[in-house]
C-alpha cells in the first residue's frame, strides 16, 4: 500500500526520545511490540514499528497485522452505520422494538441505535456469554447472543448516563446484520475496504497466517498462545466476527480508512467514492452527544483527570481504544492522526501500563508539531 507520505517529518529530537521511550516500554514488557503512525493534514510524517511480534519472536515489520479489538467499534460498526443512515434503511431513532419485534422486554423498549452508539442504552460493559454460545452449534450462535443481550438486567434506564458497553455494540453488529441479511464481515469488507482498495484490515485471519500476526495472550480458556485469533471470547464464539470486537489490521491500513472518513469531514469530494457518506451524517457521528465523552461510537479526550489522548489534543477530537493495546486519535481541529497500535496483553492480560505509556508517547509528538520541540 502507498501511503501518502509529507516531506516534512517530525524533528530528530522528538524521534530520539521516541526511540528512548519505546525501548524502555519493551524492556519493561509493556508490550513486545508496537507500530506508530502519525500524520498530519492526511498525509503520514511518521511510521515506525518496534520490537518482535511475541517475546523473543520475529521483529515487528510493516505488514504485522495487530488485534483490534474495540477499535472495530469505530472502523467498522460505526461507519457502516453511518452507510445505512445516509441510505434510509436505519434511522437513529430507531428502537429496539423495529429489529426485535415481539423480542424486546418493557425497560429496553426505549433503546435506540443512538443510544447504543452513545453508549447510553443503560447495557453493561460486559458479559461472558461465550461461555453458553460455545456449548451451541456454531449457526445458533448469533440468534442466541441476541436473546442473551435482551434478557440482559440495565445497570441503568436508558438515556439517563454514559456507561461504556460491548454489549451495545454487539447488538449494533447483529443489527446490521439482520437488516442486511449478511454477516458483518462481508459488509465490511464490501462497503468498507473493497471501495478503498484497504487489504490491511479485515476479520477472520486466513489459516496457517499466524506469522503475520502479533500475538496477544497465553489464554487459560482456549489453553494455547493467541496468534492471529481474535482475543475477546465474546468474538470468537462468534466466529470472530462481532461488532465490538474482531477486526485485524496495520497501522497503515486504520491510516487509509480513518484518512478516507476524515476526507468526507472536511468535504473533499475526492474522498467520497461509494458508497456515499455526506459530510453531515459523518459530522453527526463525530459531535459529542452531551453525556459523557461520547460521539456516536467515537470517544472523545476527558477533559478532567486521566486521559490517554495526553494533554495536547484538542476538544475537537474524535478517536477510540482497543483492550489488547491499540488506539487512534484525530484532532480534527489540527489536523493531527495519531495510531498506536500495541499487544499490550501479551503474554497476559493482567499488565496495564500502557494507561502511563499512552499519554507519554502522545505529549512527545503532539507537542514537536504544534509547539517545534
């Protein structure tokens, strides 16, 4: 893939202490590897990847494709939200009760594709419900989870607060999916990454690719090293296709569809092939919705206390995490992407210093761009 690379990079000194940070990261084993792009005003100033795809493994390169995880939530769920709003089939305002009928109990009958998108349904952040769907046969899977998610108690009504939930988005994949009758996968991959000749992202790793792959956890559960299979269970009882978890992919790839969404933002017709998402439907989606920090599927940096942004980025900023260790942020007011994308749970999901790691690494590119040092 060529990326569209700007002849001004970032100053020596802010790459030396770059360099300085990431190497103390791995020493540390907050991750055993990691792939960094930034760019500004669309065009890439700086890639680097670092460290080995597991401990003492193969070098990280380009091409390593990194687990998602909720970042899926964004790249894929969202936008193609955003397709079939701009089409009609699905309104915002629509409930529960439309994609659901006859299914819905009384205090979820207000939930609406808002709401799940907002994170204000009133749904929890999680539940292990693959450990029901792995004891189905692979086709009921999906049927289930959505009887699962509607039986499931609110920790609070809907609309009243911003909660952070997988199980929102969960429903919004199986959503998607209904209303279209195709798994999210092949709509992704026909809506999304087709259209923009993006083969850096996608569900499903082919068998026999785990090279390609960085791994993630030793899991207790499937018993082995993780490598080029999805880690949320939730996903993978889904056969890795789930919209809150699933996507693989590298920093270059989440570069090429962030930077295709970002085009349509500033309503540059030459980023908009189809299908077509307007400028208003996608600045909807990226306006904060007053509770929280939310948008519609996108965080937005907290304005008080810890933020994995850092202290640089502006208001008018749009991005989302990912639980094995990835995260992307777009300062939409200075025109700045930042992609981070790490295995952070390798080889164990009890190790979250890359909450210190983050910001660290942010403050040091945002401030040489806006500030020269």
């Amino acid at each position: 893939m060529c990326l569209p690379y700007s002849k001004h990079l970032l100053p020596e000194s802010c790459e030396a202490r770059l360099d300085a940070e990431f190497e103390a990261a791995i020493r540390r084993g907050v991750f055993s590897g990691a792939s960094l792009l930034v760019a500004r005003d669309r065009k890439v100033v700086f890639e680097s990847v670092r460290g080995s795809v597991e401990r003492g493994g193969a070098p990280v390169c380009a091409d390593v494709r990194f687990d998602l995880a909720s970042l899926t939530k964004a790249l894929v769920t969202a936008p193609l939200f955003m397709r079939a709003v701009e089409a009609g089939s699905i309104c915002l305002d629509d409930s529960l009760r439309r994609f659901f009928p006859g299914r819905v109990p009384e205090d979820k009958r207000s939930i609406t594709a808002r709401s799940l998108l907002s994170h204000t349904s009133g749904l929890p952040a999680y539940a292990p419900f693959y450990l029901e769907l792995v004891k189905l046969p692979p086709e009921k899977r999906r049927e289930a989870l959505a009887s699962m998610l509607l039986e499931t108690p609110l920790e609070n009504p809907p609309g009243k607060a911003a909660n952070y939930s997988d199980l929102g988005f969960m429903l919004l994949g199986l959503i998607l999916e209904r209303q279209t009758g195709r798994r999210l996968d092949f709509l992704a991959r026909e809506f999304l990454f087709s259209p923009l000749g993006i083969d850096e992202l996608h569900f499903r790793p082919p068998t026999g690719a785990a090279g390609a792959f960085a791994a993630t956890q030793s899991c207790p559960w499937r018993k082995r090293l993780l490598r080029g299979e999805v880690d949320d269970e939730n996903a993978w009882a889904l056969d890795g296709v789930a919209g809150h978890a699933g996507l693989f992919g590298t920093a270059r790839g989440v570069f090429e569809l962030l930077s295709h969404l970002w085009g349509i933002y500033e309503n540059d017709v030459t980023s908009r092939p189809s299908p077509p998402i307007s400028p208003e439907t996608l600045r909807l989606f990226w306006t904060r919705t007053g509770l929280g920090d939310w948008c519609l599927g996108y965080d937005t940096p907290s304005p008080e206390g810890y933020c994995s942004a850092g202290r640089f980025f502006s208001s008018n900023t749009v991005g989302h995490l990912g639980f094995t260790g990835v995260s992307f942020w777009l300062d939409l007011q200075n025109r700045v992407l930042m992609i981070l994308l790490t295995n952070r749970v390798h080889p164990t999901r009890q190790n979250d210093e890359i909450r210190q790691f983050r910001p660290v690494i942010h403050d040091i590119v945002m401030k040489a761009l806006l500030y020269g040092n």
